[in-house]
C-alpha cells in the first residue's frame, strides 16, 4: 500500500457540500424582528395618538393614527405567515403616509 492510498483510506467520507447560510438573517429571525417592530411601532402610535387628543380632538387624528394602528396588526399577521418583505414595505410607507397626514392635516 502506498503512501497516497494510505491518505485516501483514512480520510472521512464527507457529506455533499452543505451552503453556508452566510451573513445575513434567517427567516425565522427576520419574522420576529418584523414582529417585534411591528409591535413597537403599534405601541408607539397610541403613546402618540393619546398625546396628540389630549392636544386637541379630532376625529381626523383618530382616524390617520388608527389606520395606522390597523395597519401594524397587519404587518404583524403578514410576518407571521412568512411575507417579511411585503410587511416592511408596507410598514415603512404606512409609517411615512401616516407622519405625511399628521403634518398636513390641521
């Protein structure tokens, strides 16, 4: 037996090449921070929606910041069922329309 069979015999069968997930989020992390901000943010507009009523009533106020609202429920029910990207883009442009409408609404 030469020296190269030899190596040969006592290498480990190795397994197919597995992909290395790399950097980056795995699915199930990237459901629960959706979520969590999601949660956040819902929390956050009510601070802000109390705020803002004890300021002045409106029903205009309680209608941009409860859609706004309906809107994290939302985000939050689309992460869960594994629609991430749908989710934050529909976070971002509802957090933008909602803070757009509470500057130009009177």
């Amino acid at each position: 037996m030469s020296a190269a069979e030899g190596e040969e015999a006592g290498r480990v069968e190795e397994g197919p090449d597995e992909p290395d997930p790399g950097p980056g989020l795995t699915p199930r992390q990237a459901r629960l921070i959706r979520v969590a901000m999601a949660s956040a943010l819902l929390v956050t507009l009510a601070a802000l929606l109390a705020c803002r009523l004890a300021e002045r009533t409106s029903v205009l106020v309680v209608g941009v910041y409860g859609l706004a609202m309906i809107l994290c429920g939302v985000v939050i029910e689309l992460s869960r069922n594994g629609r991430t990207r749908l989710g934050t883009w529909l976070l971002g442009a509802g957090l933008l329309a909602t803070l757009g409408a509470d500057w130009l609404l009177p």
